[in-house]
C-alpha cells in the first residue's frame, strides 16, 4: 500500500441528472444513484457525483479530486458517435452534450491511468469513447430487457472468463444479473476486451487491457433487486486495487516515477496488481 487515508473518493458520473425525463425512470435512476452511494460508503469510498454539466467544468477539473471514476447508465448514446443513424428503437437525450461531457470523462480517466468502473451505458460509454460501435437493438424477447417497461429488470446467467480482472472478484464463473438494456457492444473499443458474455453471445462484460483498472458491466449490480454481495465484490477488488497503486501528490511536488509499471501480473490471481501508481492531485 502506497499511501493512506480515511476513505477514498470516487467521482459518480449520471449525465441524466442534468435532464428531464419521464418520472418513472427518474424514480429508478434515483434509487440506483442512492443505492451506488451506499455501496460504495459500505466499501470505505466516499461518492462524489458530477456536477452540473453546464457549469463549464472539464473532464480534467472534474476528476482532479477523485480516485476512481464510477459511470452509471441512462439513455440510449446518440449513434452520431459511432457513426451510425439512430434506429427507431434509439432513445436519446434531448442533446448530445451528455453523451460528449461523459465521453471525454471517460477518456481523460483512463489517459490518466485513473481505475474505472462503467455500469450499462456506462460500458457502452467506455466502448464508444475508445472507438467501438453499438448494436442499437438485441431484439425483444425479454432476454435482455421488457420492450413494454424499459424501468424493469430481468434475470439471467452471464460466464465470467477465467483470466479476468472480473473473475479475481467473483468466486464463481457464472452468476446470476439483473439486466435491462436493448443495446449492446457490436465492435470493442481500443485495447478492449471482452470478459462476460450471455448465452446468446452478447458481451456482458469488458476490460482494458493493460495494467489500469478499467471494467465495464452491461448489468446493474446496484440494482435493488440484485444479489449485494456482486456490488461488494466489485466495490472490493477496487479498494484493493487502489490500496496497492495509488500514490498521493500535493500540487507542486513531482515524481518521476508515476508513470512505472512492471510486467503484467495474472489477472486471476486476486489481490496483486501492476506497481503503476496512478497520481492523484490534492
């Protein structure tokens, strides 16, 4: 362990706060927003959410105080930044500066060697913002979400890979998930991969695939309904990660060994990660 405190910090990213939508989804995205804070306070990381998006803040001014960086979903991800048009079953944000803010949050954090935990379109975010494309309808039936009620979750089994960041904080390969999302991963990103998939093929997880911690799960583990010890699980393998790489800075002070990292360290092999400190700004 690098370096100490009371907590650690990470920065909720929900680009739908700043818009009006229909109450009913409104209701569940507050509760999956409160339900997150909570879980991250169980594993000792204060949350911190984003502030408005309109308040001219950048990426780089938003992340300075954080740890890690905690993306949750929402709408749909306006096709433009995939280079598609939007299928008929697309539903947006009513502009696009939502989807831009958090597509360069994302990428900052992960420039920065920040870890990164990316829930539903947060996932679709991550793979978007490193250059990969979306199918924008698994069709409907039921599998992986209810047409008829899009704030309604369904159930099903998802295979974690053996040689994954993902299987070092489960103990076993398949678990059950609460789902619900029309989308899906088409084409992986940049330096991404996938780590989870459900019967029917479609990515249910990913990875980057260097020494920083960045993970993306089509599921919602912060749902109500679903199994807590998955969040735990999650929450966990981060704080380990972040007690064994983060190293703290004040303004001003320079260390010329921020950006080291050692040979790649199984992933599957539980606690122990890269030496590559991740250089948080007080």
């Amino acid at each position: 362990m690098l370096s100490t405190q009371e907590s650690w910090c990470a920065l909720i990213s929900c680009s739908s706060l700043d818009y009006e939508i229909d109450p009913g989804i409104k209701g569940l995205r507050d509760q999956l927003v409160e339900n997150t804070v909570t879980g991250l306070a169980a594993a000792g990381i204060t949350a911190k959410v984003v502030p408005k998006l309109y308040q001219n803040l950048t990426p780089t001014a938003a992340l300075r105080q954080a740890d890690m960086l905690l993306v949750l979903g929402g709408y749909d991800i306006h096709p433009m930044f995939y280079g598609q048009l939007p299928h008929a079953n697309t539903y947006t944000l009513s502009d696009e500066k939502g989807d831009q803010f958090e597509l360069e949050l994302i990428r900052e954090a992960v420039a920065m060697g920040m870890p990164v935990l990316s829930i539903c379109r947060g996932m679709q975010l991550l793979n978007v913002a490193l250059g990969g494309s979306l199918c924008q309808e698994v069709g409907t039936d039921e599998k992986h979400y209810i047409p008829a009620d899009r704030s309604a979750f369904v159930e099903h089994k998802v295979e974690i890979l053996s040689d994954s960041y993902l299987a070092s904080a489960f103990s076993e390969r398949q678990i059950t998930i609460r789902s619900a999302h029309h989308q899906s991963v088409l084409t992986l990103g940049e330096n991404l991969r996938a780590t989870a998939f459900a019967d029917d093929g479609i990515v249910e997880a990913m990875e980057l695939q260097d020494e920083n911690l960045v993970i993306g799960v089509q599921w919602h583990p912060e749902d109500s309904g679903a199994d807590p010890k998955q969040f735990a699980a999650l929450t966990g393998l981060f704080v380990r990660y972040l007690e064994q790489t983060v190293k703290f800075e004040t303004k001003g002070e320079r260390h010329e060994d921020n950006d080291i990292c050692s040979k790649r360290i199984s992933r599957a092999g539980g606690d122990k990660f890269c030496t590559r400190q991740f250089v948080r700004r007080m």
